[in-house]
C-alpha cells in the first residue's frame, strides 16, 4: 500500500481504535441469535407432536416460535450499525444546507 493510501486510512479511523465497533457488535449479536434459534428448533424439532400440543405449539409454529425466542432485546441491526460507522467514518454529523436530518 503506497504511504498517501496508508495517511487516508489513518484519516478516517476514529481515535482508541473503534473502527466499525458498532459493526461488529451487530455482527456477533446476529450471530448468537441465529446459533440460539437453529439450537431451539432443532431441540422442538426433536418433541413429538403431543409434547408440543402440551407446550402449546404445532409443528409449523416452531420456525416462529425459534426466531423469537432468540431475538435480543434491543439488540442494533446489522444495517442500523453499518450505515452508523459509516457516517462516524467520513465524519457526517446529520446536517445538510443548514437543516438537521
């Protein structure tokens, strides 16, 4: 990488190395959603039909069921956070032409 390259780089990159925090935070959170819900559908998938009656489900309520059951409560979505450091990397602060966005 040429060293005006490099100086660009080293710009744009807020200070204590929080590059993309944001990003990877929803990454990983996405990630341990989506291990819990394949993780409660496959332990309901194993259920009979009547130990899911009991439980109050059917068989197609499972899917639904899994999804929600791992949802984070206030968990950023990926895009949320991606779009977010992004505007922090080329430092947008939500103005344009003298009116808030």
């Amino acid at each position: 990488m040429q060293s005006n390259q490099k100086a660009a780089l080293t710009a744009v990159q807020p200070a204590g190395g929080q590059v993309l925090a944001r990003t990877r935070a929803a990454l990983a959170n996405s990630a341990r959603s989506f291990q819990t819900r394949q993780q409660v559908a496959r332990e309901l998938a194993l259920l009979s039909d009547r130990a899911l009656a009991d439980l109050g489900l059917y068989r197609s309520d499972i899917a639904s069921f899994a999804k929600d059951a791992s949802r984070i409560q206030g968990a950023e979505s990926v895009i949320a956070a991606i779009a977010a450091d992004l505007k922090a990397l080329v430092g947008f602060h939500g103005t344009a032409a003298g009116r808030t966005i």
